[in-house]
C-alpha cells in the first residue's frame, strides 16, 4: 500500500479512530526508532569514553601534571 492509498483510507475514518491509530503508529515508529539508535549511542559513547582517557592519560602517569599534587599529601591542608 502507498502513502497516497493510506492516507485516503485514513480520510475514511471517523476522526478519534484515526487519532488513536496515528497515535499508535507513533508508538510504534518511536519504538523503532529507539532500537535502532541504543546500540549506535552505546557504541559511541564508549568510542568517545575511550578518547577521552587516551587523551587524559598523561596527566596521570607519573611525572605528570595531576601526580604533582600527590606531593602535597605530607603537608598539613589547615593553616
């Protein structure tokens, strides 16, 4: 069935029978549409994670700029 052929059935319906299956149909594409992008977003977000860290890793070797503060740890914090 095209586009054309369903809205023309759709034009048939009392409006609240149509609203509920337009509605329905949104739910379903909504679905849908939630399925497909999950595993692309998951995937992705591990992608940027793992970027991230590659990029901070230096900060945090020793010798690096956030093992500095590590030698503060002796020291009293109140003065």
């Amino acid at each position: 069935m095209t586009q054309t052929e369903i809205l023309q059935q759709l034009k048939l319906l009392p409006p609240l029978e149509r609203l509920d299956l337009i509605e329905a149909a949104l739910r379903l594409t909504r679905d849908d549409l939630r399925q497909a992008e999950l595993p692309l977003a998951q995937s992705e977000k591990k992608k940027q994670l793992a970027v991230a860290a590659q990029a901070l890793l230096p900060d945090y070797v020793p010798g690096g700029e956030l093992t500095v503060f590590t030698a503060l740890d002796g020291e009293n914090f109140h003065a």
